[in-house]
C-alpha cells in the first residue's frame, strides 16, 4: 500500500467508518493490525516530512518552521519546488500490512457500501475466484 493512499482524506473517512461496521472478529482483528499498522506508518511519514519542512522553510528564532496564512514560509521557490518534489517521493513509498479476505467477508452476506470495496481495496486480500 503507498502512503499516499492512506493520506487521502476520502480513504481515512471510509475507513473510520468501515471500522464502524458490524464486522465478524476475524475482519476485525485485521482492521485493528491494519489500523496499528497504518498509525505507524504515518507517524513515521508526519517525522520525515517534518524534517523536510525544517530543510527548506524559513525559520523563527527558536528554529522552527515559520508560517504565514497557516502554510509554510519556504526560503524561495526553489526550496518550494523541491520540498514538494520530496514529499510527492515520500507518498509513493510503499509499506505492507495485513489483509482482510474478501472471501471471507462476502460469505458473511453484510450489506456493506460499494466504496469499501473501491476505495479500500488495497486491505483486501484478492482471493475471490
């Protein structure tokens, strides 16, 4: 799964409320090896793209990243342009984590929303003949 996956809004939106469904314990305990994992990941994306933000903006007296209108202060254009550059790269890494069968899942009959199943589809497993 790419960590830009998991920072798109819509997907951490029908995850959460994936998580609210009425699901059988096997999907829920890898909804929660799922959830643990993605945690991880962003925790370290947010750390990198931290230490990406500290290398390319202006900075206040404590060393901290300067703001303005709630977006960072780059040093020029340039820095803007690589700063997105690395953080686009950042995005594309990939991490792996547990999969919820969707055999499984289908044989349980829950009456699910079809954007589950478009939107999550990189924490199913592809094991439906």
């Amino acid at each position: 799964m790419k960590l830009k996956t998991v920072l798109n809004p819509y997907f951490q939106q029908l995850f959460a409320q994936f998580k609210e469904e009425n699901l059988p314990s096997f999907c829920g305990y890898q909804v929660a090896k799922i959830t643990k994992k993605i945690t991880e990941e962003f925790k370290v994306y947010s750390d990198i793209r931290l230490e990406t933000v500290k290398k390319y903006c202006q900075k206040d007296e404590k060393g901290e990243p300067l703001t303005k209108d709630n977006e960072y202060v780059f040093i020029d254009d340039d820095a803007k342009s690589k700063f997105m550059v690395e953080v686009n790269q950042l995005g594309e890494q990939e991490f792996t984590t547990n999969k919820i069968s969707l055999k499984k899942l289908l044989e349980c009959n829950l009456s699910l929303k079809t954007a589950y199943f478009e939107v999550l589809e990189d924490i199913f497993s592809d094991d439906v003949e």
